[in-house]
C-alpha cells in the first residue's frame, strides 16, 4: 500500500473503539438505521473506505445494487476525499491498492440466504486467498428477516473473524418504538444487535446517533454528519450544525 494516510473525519468505527478494536470488534453486529433514502449505503461505505485505508479486507454485500453500482459509489468517495485532501494525483495507485482489499458480491436477482453468504465466503478463502475482517450487508428486507437468519450471519462472522455491519430501513409513518428499545422492525433482532447507529435528515446534511452501545439504549448525538453531496463524513459542531 502506498505510504498515503488518509481517515475519515471522526471515523465512527473510532467513537466506539472496544479494547483497541474500532468499530463492534469480530463476530460482532452494528446495525445503521434510516429512512429509505436518507444515506445508509453511502454510510456504510464510508465504513468500507475507512477499513480499507487502516489495512483491513472488506467484503460489500448488496442485494438491490450491481456490482459496478456499489464499485461507483466507493470511486465517488474515495475521489472526494482525495480532493478535499488536495491529494487527487494518488487516485490511480490508490484505487488500485483498494481494489485488492475489497470484494463484491451483489444478489440483484437472487434471493439473499445464510447458504449463498457461506458459500461466497468459502470461495473467496479457497480460491481467492481472501478473509474480510469486515462485512458489510446492505438492501436486505429486514421486515421479513427472522432473527435466526441475522443469528446465522453473525456465527458466520465470527467464523472468519469479521466485524458485520448491517442497514435497516425503517419508516417515518412506521409504528414507534417501545422506549429503551429500537424501532421496528430491528427491535426483532435487538438482542443481536451489538452497536446501533440512527441516520436522522439535518437540514441539507444527515446526523449520527448511536442508539445501542453493546448492552446500554442511548439516544447520543455523535456530532456526525454525513453530507449527500459529497457522500463524506464529517464533524458537526451542534444541533442543525
């Protein structure tokens, strides 16, 4: 990898940090939360980007979007980053580098199963040589996802020894939340649910909360915020900064 060190600001796989691990730690769920739309994906990638620029393999899986969808929305980041560091003559060798660390794999017309994860991660280890530390599942329909499935990933996770970060849409006219608990429909799957983040619109940019911490329910402003321009991560100062 080219000697280029370039984070995320406030990267929120740091404002969890567990025993020197950022992020949930291996065979661990973090669950980001939003309204269709809002900016789960782009989150999630960001989480890749980052992963990838601390050395670690990431597997993106998607279930809506092709392969070069997701691989366009990785370039667009990484691009912006690389402008807003006024670093853009490192795109090619960097992306490159990038490349090798990151896998694909998409379902768009398939139908997730824990067997097909399994046997995607199997030969990505035996033929490609390649362990994610991190997995990243996005479009699932978490309305009809039973909690033995999201159960069955995280063992799979914790097999290779992957952190698992997973989206969850949930809906502006859906029905509220039990108090202490998170809304519908991942309040079926709470119990799994390691971290918990909440993507709330924000003026023209959208703000992280942290709604789960392992075993406590907060509602924390992390004084993130993510912008849909330019797909970054960036700090807030305050509310409606």
């Amino acid at each position: 990898m080219i000697n280029l060190k370039i984070q995320l600001r406030r990267s929120p796989r740091k404002l969890l940090e567990r025993d020197g691990h950022p992020g949930p730690g291996p065979g661990q769920l973090a669950l980001v939360m939003a309204r269709a739309g809002v900016g789960k994906t782009a989150f999630l990638v960001g989480i890749g980007l980052d992963a990838m620029l601390a050395g670690q393999k990431v597997l993106h899986v998607s279930v809506e979007n092709t392969v070069d969808k997701v691989r366009d929305w990785y370039d667009d980041v990484l691009m912006e980053m690389l402008r807003r560091e006024k670093q853009l003559q490192h795109w090619a060798s960097l992306q490159l580098d990038l490349e090798r660390r990151r896998h694909i794999h998409t379902y768009v017309g398939h139908s997730f199963s824990v067997d097909r994860l399994r046997h995607g991660l199997e030969l990505l280890r035996d033929v490609m040589h390649f362990v994610p530390e991190v997995v990243l599942l996005d479009d699932l329909e978490e309305e009809s996802l039973e909690p033995a499935t999201v159960a069955a990933i995280k063992d799979l996770a914790a097999q290779t020894g992957a952190e698992l970060w997973m989206s969850c849409q949930i809906h502006r006219d859906g029905p509220p939340g039990e108090p202490g608990h998170l809304p519908p429909p991942a309040d079926r799957f709470e119990g799994l649910t390691d971290l918990a983040f909440r993507l709330d619109p924000d003026r023209s940019k959208v703000r992280l909360h942290v709604l789960k911490d392992h075993q406590r329910m907060l509602d924390e402003d992390l004084h993130v915020l993510l912008d849909p321009q330019t797909l970054l991560l960036t700090v807030g100062l305050g509310a409606g900064a």
